[in-house]
C-alpha cells in the first residue's frame, strides 16, 4: 500500500515538472501570463512556471513568408488586372503579437491584401509594369504602418506577377512591335542619312581631284579580276572616250569636200 502511494506521490511529481520546467529556443520567446495578467516575455532557455496559475503562449521571431493571393485590381487607366505579391514579415515585440491582435499572421495577410487593391487601383498601367520598385517601397511602408501596434515588422513587398487580359496582351504587342520598327526606319534613315553625307564628300573630293576616279576604276578592276565569274562586265569610263568625240564634232561642223562641190554647183545654176 505504501509502494502505491509512493508511486502516485511520484507520478504526481513528475507531471507538475513537466508542466512548470519550459524551454524556449533562441528564435523564440514565452510570453507568460500569471492569472490572466500578463508578466512578460521570457527566453531562450529554461524557466520555470508555477502549475495551473501560469500559461506561456511561445510567439516565434524568424522572418515569415506571406503569399498574397492573386487580387483583382482595376488600375486608373481602368485595366483590369490580377496581381499577386509576397510579404516578408517578422514579429519585433512578442508581448504586444499576443495581446493586441488575435492572429497576427492572418491579420497581416488581410492588411496586405487589403493594401495591394488599395495602392494598386491608384496608379495606371504603365506604371505598375514599369515601376515595381517604387510601388514595392510605397507598399512595404503602408503595411509597415498598420502592422506596427502589432509588434510585427514588415521588411519587404515584392510584386511577383501581373496578369493582363488577352486583349490588352495583343495590343501591347502590337504597340510593341510598331516601336521596334519605328526605331529600325529611324536607324535606316540615319545610316542613309550619314552615307550620303560621305557620299557629297567623296563627290566634292573627286571634282577637285580627278586622278581619284582613275584609281577608283584601277581598284574596282581588281576587284572584278577577283572573281570567279563566266561572265565580266568591264565598265569604260566616259572619259577615255571624250577625245573621239570632239574630234568628231570638230569634223561635223567643219563638213567634207564632197558636200562643199555640190554646194558650188548649186550655186552655179541658180
């Protein structure tokens, strides 16, 4: 009989031990109540709590990743996209994570939800496509704001991805495409623009200087010799040909003997 009340004194023991003797790890902190009124956050380590008076909620520290689930969002342009984001957030001050709010996980995911369509619907849709990292800053900020009482701290909003309709999908493509080849006609224009430049200067460089088209034609001679073709087509500049034509034009206009006796004769009989 003693044997059995031994037992039980010792069994009894060892469950108020189990239930006094806490250890907290270092990412996490006990906040501890005593009847209902707080005392405070404890940890890491081991303490002790007094049986059936005190109650320890464990609140962990370490950085939480929050998806956002994708929202709908009619931009200022009135666009109508699906945005999704992820939030990292972490608890600074355990006391006020317990006290002040029931869930803080939770109560941040609908802050950030809330946020995105709010901030989001502000701003039009080049914007958002084209300026994540101001929006990320201006979304981290506003979150940060509301969270704070909470003893939870937002260190960073990333959009992750915007969803287009396929309609807007196929114009911005479109317009897209119009810019590349705006700027190839405006390159192309350019190139022609300065080749024709260097053109006039070669023009004006031969006019001064006409050994230059000689050289020229002895080059592209060369060049023709090259290659390996049945057929060459050996071009004659109009220069070697000047001298045969003045020569013939002197001899046009200075007319030929034959052509002066009938002139005689015709004088003759009239």
């Amino acid at each position: 009989m003693n044997a059995v009340i031994i037992g039980i004194i010792v069994l009894f023991v060892i469950i108020l031990l189990a239930m006094a003797i806490r250890v907290v790890q270092e990412y996490e902190r006990g906040v501890v109540f005593r009847l209902g009124r707080l005392l405070g956050a404890k940890g890491p380590g081991l303490f002790i709590l007094i049986p059936f008076i005190d109650r320890m909620v464990k609140v962990d520290l370490r950085v939480v990743t929050l998806d956002v689930p994708p929202q709908d969002v009619i931009t200022k342009d009135n666009v109508t996209v699906k945005v999704n984001a992820v939030v990292y957030f972490r608890v600074v001050e355990p006391t006020n994570s317990v006290v002040k709010v029931l869930d803080h996980v939770r109560a941040t995911s609908q802050i950030a939800q809330t946020t995105l369509r709010n901030v989001l619907g502000q701003v039009e849709l080049d914007d958002l496509l084209a300026s994540r990292e101001k929006l990320n800053e201006m979304l981290q900020k506003i979150i940060d704001e509301h969270t704070d009482p909470w003893g939870v701290k937002v260190t960073t909003v990333n959009i992750k991805d915007v969803e287009l309709p396929e309609a807007m999908r196929r114009s911005m493509a479109a317009q897209a495409e119009a810019e590349r080849e705006r700027r190839a006609k405006i390159i192309h224009a350019d190139g022609e623009f300065q080749a024709s430049e260097r053109l006039a200067q070669a023009g004006a460089i031969i006019a001064r200087e006409p050994t230059t088209l000689q050289l020229r034609y002895l080059q592209t001679l060369t060049e023709i010799s090259s290659e390996k073709a049945t057929t060459v087509v050996f071009p004659l500049p109009i220069e070697l040909f000047r001298a045969f034509l003045t020569r013939s034009q002197d001899a046009g206009s200075s007319g030929s003997p034959l052509e002066e006796k009938e002139e005689k004769k015709t004088t003759r009989k009239s």
